[in-house]
C-alpha cells in the first residue's frame, strides 16, 4: 500500500489542489466504492450526482467543478490524470525471477538484463529478448524472434519464427503472431499451399488483446505501428498494414494486405475486405463491413458500410419498410382510381 | 462399459417403463446409430418416423408416444432425460492423480482434496484449488486465483491473477479469464494505458467455451453469475455482468459495463455496446447489433437491433427494395401525366 | 540458400523459358523486392506496368506475357506455377528433433518414425502419433487421438480425447479441437449439460488456421473433409460435416449439426445456422448470415443472405431509402391535389 499526499497527486498530473494538500491518499477507486482514503474522478458530467454521494477523500475534477465543496485536483483532463494516478499505484515494484529452471531455452539465446522468463516457457534459438522483460508461463518463442525491452508477454502466447518486436509492448494470452497467412492457388487437385515466408513486425508501445491472430506475411511484413491498441479475438490477416496509434476493437477481421491509417478507430465486430486502404483518422461503426477504400477523416457504418450520417437515417427508416410498401400500394390505387376518372371524364 | 436395466433408467430420470423393465441397456446413441444394446429418444416429433426403423432397444419418448410397441422410458420431458441418461452412462470413475511431477506450483498453493493437477500446469503463489478439481496440462493459474470444488479446467486455458471462481465451473481450452480491459486515456502522445486493478469473478455451475475471453474490470469485478453458459470465442470486456442461467452463443462481443440479465439468449455473433441493459428473459437474434437498452421479454434482431417481429418483416421485404423503387418510378410517371392532362383540361 | 537454374524451375512447374535457361536463381520474391537473383511472378495484369520497372532476374508468366523482353517462365496458371515454386524454395531439410527431453508421454503412446516432439509438448496415453510428423512446444494431445504422417501440430494447439486426423494435417497455434459442443437440455434448475461423447476427424490435406475451435460431436462426428483449408479464429460447432476443397474465411461461425458441401468458400465473418445443407460450390459473401438451406452453386450475400445479384442492388439502394420516402410524400401531395381537382371539377 502507497500513501502520498494530495499535492503530491497534483503535481503528478500537472493538477491544482482545492482543499487540503495534506490529505494523505492510499489508492484510486471509481466514485462508488471510493473511501476516504480513496481519491477517484469526475470525468463524465452525468455523474455529477454521484460525486455529492460520494466518499471519497478526493476526486480529480476539470475547471468548472473547481466549487465543488471537496478535496479536489482540479486539471484540464480528468479522465487522463485518473489514469495516471491508477497507473502511479497499480506500480508494483517485483525482482525480476531471472529465468525459471523450468523454462526451456535453446543455446543460443540473447537475453538483455533484468529479465523474466517464467516457469514452462520455451524459447527457440537465435532469439533475442530485451532488459526488463517478462514472459509468462507457457509462452512460446519461436526462432529468430526479437522482443525489445520493457515488453510483457502474457501467458501462452505464440510468437512464431522471425517476428520482430519493439520496446514497451504488451502482449495478452492466447495471442499468436506470425501464423501463415491464408493463401492458396487453386489447382486441378485443390487448394495448394502458398509458402508464408515473410513476418510480423510489432513496433513500440503496441498493446495486443488476447486470442488474437496476426498472420506472417507471404513476403516482406505484416506491420503493426507504433501505440497501436488491439482488443481481443482481433484478426490480422498477412502483409496488412495498420498505422500508428490506431484502435482496433474486440472481433475485428482485417483482409490480407490492407491499409490502416494511423488514429483510425475500428469498432466491435468490424470487417475489412482485402487490399483496401483506410485512410488517417477514420472512424468505423461497429459491424461494419468495409469493402472499398476510405479516405482520410471519413465516418463510416453499415455492412455495406456507407457515410455514418447516411446510415443513421437510413436504420431509422428500416423498421418502417413495410409502412413504405403499404404506402406505395396505396398510391397506386388512388392513381388507378384517378387515371380511370379522367379516362372517363374524356 | 456399464450394463443397466430399462427400469433402473426409468427410475433415474423418474419415468415409467412401457414393454421389459429387465432389458439390458449398455449405452445411449442417436436414432440412427442405436443398436439393441442401446436406448435412444425422441424428442423431436419430425424424426418419428424413423424411430420405426431404429435398432435400439429402447426409446426415451413423451407419454404421447406411449403406444410405439417398443420398450420405452415415457417421461415429461424426453430431451431432459436423454441428458440425464447420458450422463449417467458418460460417468468415468477415474482416481485423481494428485499433482504431476510434471506440474510447476509456487510454494503457497494451498490445494483440497482429490484434486488432479497434470504435468505443465503452473500455478503461481497464493492460490487455492478445491476439492476433486481437475487442472489438465498446459494451463495457466494466476496469483491469488481461487478456483471451487469439482471443476473441470481444459488444457491451456490461461485464469489471470486475482480470479474467483465458484463450484463445478468448466472451461475449455484456449479461454483467457482475467486479460486486461481495452481500456485508454487519449492524450497528445497517443493511448495512455488505464491500469485495469478488478478481478472476473466466475460463479457456480458456470460452463465457458473454448478460446473465449473474459477481461478484468477496471476497478470491482467482471461477473458471470450462476448457471451461465457460454460458447466458443466469446468476448467480454471488462465490468461486464452476466446474469444467471444465461446463453451466449458463439463469437457474441459484449462491450464494457454492460449488463446482461438473468435467462437471456444471445445467439451467435451478436454484438452488445458498452454501458447497457438488457432485461431478463431478453431472446436476441443471430448477427444482432444492439445499440440501445433492452427491457425484459423482448425479442430482438437485426442491426442495428429492433423488434424481431418486425425485423422479419423488413427482412422479407428487403429484397424487393428494387421493385419498390420502380415502382415509385412507374407512379411517378403515372401521376406526371394526370397533372399534364389535368392542366391541359384546364 | 539454394541455387538453382532456371530452366530446373521452369521445369518444376510444366513450363517454358524464354531467355536464358542457365540463369541462375537463388529465391522467390514479389515484384517490388525481387532483384537480379531472383524469380518472381506476374499473376495479375493490373501488376504488369510494375513488371518494366522490376530488378527480378526472371519472371513467371502467362503465355500472352511471351515477348515481354526478359526472363521468363512461362506457363499455363503463374500463380499456381508461383507457389510450387515458392514451395521449392521453402523447403527446409531440418533433421528430425525425436522426443524432446522436456516432452511429457505417457507409457503407452505410439510414435511413428521421424518424428520431431518438441519440449513441453504432453501426449496422453493411447495416442498414436504418424511418421514425419512434428509437433511444437505447448501442444496438447489427449487420449486415443490418432495423428497421421507428415502433420504440422503448431505450438499451443489442443487436440482433444478421442481426436482422428489424417496425413499432412496443418493445425496452426492455438487451436482447440474436440472441445465439447454447446448443448444443454433446460431444466427447472438451469441448463443440463448434455454429454458430449462424439469425436473430430480431420481428412487428409486439411489445414486449420489459429485460434480456431472446432467442438466434437454429441454423438458421432464432427467432420473436416480432405482439402478443406479453414482460416483463423473460425468455429465449427459439433456434428457439423465440411466437405471437400472449401474454403472457410476468419471469424466464420457454423453452428451445429450443418453440413457444408465441397469446393463452398465462405468469406470473412459469415454465420452459419444449425442443422442446414450448403450445397456443393455455394459462394457465400463476408458477413452475411445464413438461416436457410442453399441449394449447390448459389452466390448469397447479406444477413439474413439473398441472391448475390440481388444483395448487390438491394445495398446499392439502401442509402438511398431516405430519398425513396421523401419521393413517396412528395407522389401523396401531388395525387393530394390531383384529387381535389378532380372532385372539384365534378
């Protein structure tokens, strides 16, 4: 257990202490389970209420609740000091183990120092694993591979031959990167096997759900840029291409050799077709599915995903499908109806 | 291979025997492969027609069927007691094998009784195993994880730091309970990681699929509560809460903070957005998207989701969208040439 | 590295050499890398503009490519031609590993000759592994599973109790095979879990992406039928029956009891329902969902899934649905007035 000072936690987050700067806190909570050895944060307006309710012994604010009548840091933003503050005491200052006698390493394997390599990992030869970093038990490490430093590999990941890995990267369980890609030529005898020989290349600040899959490329690379964040059961299909600090929610499936931009945002269930390219700071509805390219800044939805806008307008219309039939059917009648009057009236 | 009577199977599932309560059954199989050694059941009455062709020796059936001229077991409801009787023939009695010199368990593991903990199994300081629980190899049991009586843990399933989980819970292999939240404060230098401290807390007679995820909350717990069951490649964000006695399906995505309620269906990739409700007893289409809170009873499809009765509707005639649209067309022109005739008679 | 000439090449895959037979070619490569020692191939003629530019030393082709003024190989399907080549290329004669040291097998598994098992690999007892065949660190292999020759078992696969595959199987990491199937019979106490007692059998050639699942059948078998190449995080439900040469996309979901006919390519994300017939060579668009038999050679699309052609136009109009309502008031004002003409006319 941590305990710090309020003016302490405000000065971590560039923050402005209102109240007493000597509160002593022991941890972060949400406003509900919040004590008053608690500081916790007010980063949605619709909790204003809750904030009045609260027990909190101090709650990270913005501006405009400067009066709140409580022990506050006040700073531009809320949501981002909560999560340094919960980064500063979720710090946990463990020895690294060193390698478990139980891991399995081939010969000729190059680790960098204050390292962790768990109990039932296995790494291949011609590997290469940065300082600081951890590896988790049944973690597997394929030859050739490079992880840099400050990395954490989570319990049974995959990382097959050749992948390379930057600094600070974050890997969840059941994840495997460097997969063979799916290609085949079809011939008179079935589908015959194209060769995967390319790989993966992971770059720095890159966080990876779990049971993800990233395929090898068929040549050259499969790439994920730097400060990417993927969520779980996400898809990565070879020589795609996905830039920087993009986010790629649960359940993606990304076709082979397509183009992420970088501050794309992907949402749930979305699907990408093959060599497409989406543009810088595109936005994606949740299952959508994307069969043309998309330039840069565009909001789009719908499977076929279409301007966001568009399919807003267009989903509040569905329902009302069978009203537009009935509609239709109604007009037609009311036409006959006149077109036989004036026919008649000749 | 166990040999039983037709009316010890009656008694098991508390029905009666029609034709010889002494027949020897050996086993249950299907319709079609049923020998006379086995008893099958009927629980479907399209497949009544070829229970007169079947070879078992006796058929589980409804009292409607009473009068088949087999050897029965008539009982309320077939398909219950076919579970049950297959079950009973499913038992293995086999001794546990304690803790494989093969397994790697950190010092303070505190472990009950019967319990079978196989080779390459790793589990890490301050957890606890109960009774006749079954960890097979490969798995992964994190700090401070508490796992009940009379589980069945699945190869390389990975059951991250701080888990709960209840009694007789089963989960197959590949599932990741505990994997960090895709949780992230946006700041000028990208992402900022927000440290996910809840735990998942699984309960009683919870069944989870193969290579599912099931994330940590933030703060608190994710929750899956009693009688649960849950397919394949599932994906639940962290804070999550699912009810009891609920079914998801295959390759459902449920987004952070959402509740899910008691007796719910959730059929196959469906998608759930963050921060909802969906009430008890809610049924949900296939492919469904859901946008907005449900309230208990409804049934829902499409996406994004609406009535299903509707949602019927609008499928069927979705097809016809060019046909409406020439007929718009066709009215148009229809209505252009009354107004012409109209003003001309003017 | 191997050196090979390119008449040996040309010869490999039934084809021609324009230029000079005796070039000698060191690896495969895609146009844009290739250079002087390599060969690489023109499959699609929207590439041919990159062909001028390319350093490559020789080039597959088609024969209308005959007089592009360089070497080639020239022959009836390039990309066909590509991969056997690729695969010469490959080839890595890596001598077999026996049984690893930090392997675990029961006493009474059965090895065939070659084999390569690698550390923390477990083979339970009654499992019977094929000649050539190799299976990486983390696997699993449970009881009485039957392996043919010349499998790739990838690191952390699961391959459950009772498990038939046949020769030259590819299982990428991650993959669950014979995890029980969804099925539960409802009770006034919850679900009842119904035995899962079937197996999996995988045919010969079959190659099954990462991450996927495919659950063993309730009774009988769940089926992959020789050929068959299957993407990654795919699930397959127990007693679903896949046939011949299909191809089956990422994130694709079949649901039990289905069977899917040969040479049927389900693209990305598809859903499947239970107990259908796909027949033979159905082409089935990303995303879409299908709740219906299909009759063979079909192309659906969409969720619920229609005639391509006709989804094609459907989505073509969706957008559009807001304009086709505004065309449908606009027609009931103008039949409005035509009406009060009329009446007013009388």
């Amino acid at each position: 257990m941590q305990q710090v000072t309020l003016s302490k936690l405000a000065q971590l987050v560039d923050g402005e202490v209102v109240g007493d700067p000597d509160l002593i806190i022991e941890g972060i909570a949400d406003l509900e389970d919040a004590g008053p050895e608690h500081i916790t944060f007010l980063a949605n307006p619709k909790y204003a209420g809750a904030v009045k309710s609260s027990k909190a012994g101090a709650i990270i604010v913005s501006p405009e609740w400067k009066k709140l009548g409580k022990n506050l840091v006040v700073c531009a933003d809320p949501y981002l000091a909560f999560a340094k503050i919960a980064t500063f005491f979720s710090r946990e200052e463990k020895a690294p183990i060193g390698v478990s006698q139980h891991a399995v390493l081939e010969p000729d394997v190059t680790l960098g120092e204050d390292i962790s390599i768990h109990p039932l990992v296995y790494i291949s030869s011609g590997s290469r694993i940065g300082d600081r970093t951890e590896i988790f038990p049944g973690s597997y490490v394929g030859e050739d591979v490079q992880i840099g430093n400050d990395c954490t590999i989570f319990p049974n990941v995959t990382i097959l031959k050749g992948t390379v890995i930057g600094d600070r990267v974050i890997i969840h369980s059941g994840t495997v990167i460097g997969s063979d890609g799916f290609g085949y030529a079809p011939s008179p005898e079935g589908y015959f096997k194209i060769p995967q020989n390319g790989i993966v290349q992971i770059d720095d600040d890159v966080e990876i759900g779990a049971n993800c899959t990233i395929d090898r490329a068929t040549f050259g690379k499969t790439r994920i840029k730097r400060g990417t964040k993927i969520d779980n059961l996400v898809q990565i299909a070879h020589n795609v291409e996905v830039g920087e600090h993009t986010a790629i929610v649960s359940q993606v499936g990304i076709s082979g050799s397509t183009k992420i931009g970088n501050q794309v945002i992907l949402a749930g269930q979305v699907g990408v077709a093959g060599h497409l390219t989406i543009g810088d700071r595109v936005r994606v509805g949740a299952q959508s599915g994307i069969a043309h390219s998309v330039p840069p800044g565009k909001d789009i939805s719908g499977s076929p995903a279409i301007e966001h806008r568009t399919w807003l307008k267009c989903s509040a219309i569905y329902p009302r499908l069978p009203q537009m039939r009935k509609n239709i059917r109604d007009l037609e009648k009311r036409i006959e109806i006149l077109e036989k009057k004036l026919n008649e009236g000749k």
